[in-house]
C-alpha cells in the first residue's frame, strides 16, 4: 500500500474515532451549559454538523502544517460571537467550554496519528 494511501487512511481513522469520542462530552457539556430552550427536532443536527466542519477543517490545517488555522479559527468564532443577537440564550461559558473542547479533540487527534505513525507527538 503506497505511504499516502496509508496516512490518508489513518488520518480519518483517527479523525473518525475522534467525532465518536467527541459526541457525548458535547452532549454532557449541552447539558451543563447549553440553554435550557425547547429547541426544533433538527436544531442539533445543525449544530453537530457545524462543530464537525470546524474540526475538520482545523485537523486538516494542522495536518498540512498550517498552524495559522488556529488563528483563523479564533478570528471566525469570534465574529460570529459578535453578531450576539439579544435574544440569544448561549452563555459565555457554554461558548468557551465548547470551542476549547473542539481545539482539544482535534489536538488530540493530531497527536494520537503522530504516534501512530513513529513521530514525535510534539
């Protein structure tokens, strides 16, 4: 099996094992800290979507060696947390706990397939 193939492969095997993990410490922290709204059937779905596409695209970046992604990153989430409109019941907290939650898995993400493959994890 050719080198690129097989990092490929272990790259959204990680990834993959990854989003399993991060599924229900993303429901306990909407427990905790999410608001407490009778929200729409596919409402969730939504948000899983997105917060899958956010770490996708910041484990591609770091994989391709872009670390800027994090930046990047900061910058949209901190944009679209400006246009806070006043009815809008996420708190702070729920924000942060989450956003840090995404940069920890996909950091961990990173450093499981560094290990995989014999490299140094840091």
């Amino acid at each position: 099996m050719p080198i690129e193939l097989k990092l490929i492969l272990f790259a959204t095997a990680v990834f993959v094992i990854g989003e399993v993990v991060a599924r229900p410490i993303f429901a306990r922290i909407r427990r905790a800290y999410g608001p407490q709204l009778a929200r729409p059937p596919g409402d969730g779905r939504v948000a899983h979507r997105k917060g899958l596409l956010e770490r996708l695209v910041l484990y591609i970046g770091l994989l391709l060696g872009y670390a800027v992604i994090l930046a990047a990153f900061g910058a949209f989430k901190l944009g679209t947390r400006l246009q806070k409109d006043s009815g809008d019941e996420i708190t702070n907290d729920y924000f942060l706990i989450g956003n840090l939650t995404s940069l920890l898995i996909v950091l961990a993400d990173i450093i499981v397939l560094r290990l995989i493959l014999g490299q140094r994890p840091f």
